[in-house]
C-alpha cells in the first residue's frame, strides 16, 4: 500500500507521517519524502540556485520518484537522492531502501501531479492556517537551512504564497481524508490512524496494532 501526505510548506506533513510510521512500526513502514527528490541545481551558480522555484512542480524530478515508488509496490529496492538544501544539490550519498508493507510518501506537491495521485492507495491532505505556516516555515529554514528572516520572507511572497494558491490548494480535491488545523488534534489523528489500521487489515498488509 502507498500512502501519500500532502499540505503545504510547514503544515505538519512530517510530524503526521512520523506519528504513522510509529504505530505502524518501522519493520512494516517506510518513510520517504518528496525533498530527496528535487532537481539537482549544481550546473548553475549559487545565488541563481537561490532564487530558484521551489514550489513549482517543475522543480521537482517526478520521473524519477514515479519509477522508484513503482520498484517499491514491485517489491524492489531503490537508492534515493540525498538533497542538500543548503547548497540545491544532490548529494553523493544515495540512501538504500527496500520495500515494506507501506510505502508513506509526503511532500507539498503530491496531489498536484497525476502519476503519483494514480499510484496511492490513501490520499491524506493537512490543511493548516497560512499563518501558522508561515511561522513554522520561518523556525526551519533560519535553524535548518541557514536562511535570514528576509531571505525567507521574500521566497514566501515571490514563490511559496503563490505555488500554493495555484498548486497545493487546489490539490487538495484529490484527498480521501483532510485533517485540519496542521494535524495537531489528538483526536483527528486517532480517526486518521483508525481509518488507516481497518484498511491495513483488511487488506491483510499486517496484522492489528
């Protein structure tokens, strides 16, 4: 089974999938994100990386996430990219996975291409405040990926902003369950992992948990 998590930039994607991972436990789960799978910007200079659209579906290698969740639901394994945010590279280390029971994937612009919406089996959609975003968008790059207030305030209006209103939004039609308010309601995750378990069960991908 392929589960995808979708929402915008700081929504709460990675705290939901991780929260998956553990009651699904990580012997049946595995974790991959739509990051490790951006273009990489090493022909061109640095400041022009810079400025480069991270938002735009364009930026993103689809191709080869599409071939590598396919070889996973095949029971292959797969090297992934390792993408260095600090830089817009890849990185030459590759991170080997083998196939699990559940492939989760999570990324911002999921839903918004068509191969990947055919190739899940869930679709699940954080909707969060725009605010809220922005703030916990603010916490990781300055602390993550060395970034000023202003460096991320002018890709937040010039890029972010903008990509969500015409691509992450709009996604959101294709999901199957949309949980609100960034995910951090107890009780929607519990409806959320009640939702995922009788699937898993039923179609004997692992037992209860």
């Amino acid at each position: 089974m392929i589960i995808g998590i979708c929402g915008g930039t700081g929504s709460g994607k990675t705290t939901i999938a991780r929260q998956v991972v553990e009651r699904g436990g990580e012997e049946n789960v595995i974790l991959i994100e739509q990051d490790s799978y951006y273009l990489n910007l090493s022909e061109i200079p640095l400041d022009e990386r810079k400025q480069a659209n991270f938002d735009h579906p364009g930026a993103v290698d689809f191709d080869l996430f599409v071939n590598h969740l396919a070889r996973l639901k095949n029971g292959e394994t797969v090297d992934i990219p390792h993408y260095d945010f600090s830089t817009h590279t890849r990185a030459d280390q590759m991170r080997r996975v083998e196939s699990k029971p559940v492939v989760l994937i999570e990324g911002i612009l999921l839903f918004a291409e068509p191969r990947i919406v055919e190739l899940l089996d869930v679709k699940i959609f954080i909707d969060t405040p725009d605010d809220m975003r922005l703030l916990r968008r603010i916490k990781r790059d300055m602390k993550e990926r060395g970034r000023t207030l202003d460096q991320i305030l002018t890709q937040y209006e010039k890029t972010i902003r903008p990509m969500h209103e015409k691509f992450v939004n709009p996604s959101k039609m294709h999901a199957d369950i949309v949980i609100p308010h960034g995910g951090k309601s107890a009780v929607a995750f519990e409806f959320l992992w009640t939702f995922l378990n009788k699937r898993l069960m039923n179609e004997k991908i692992f037992a209860t948990r």
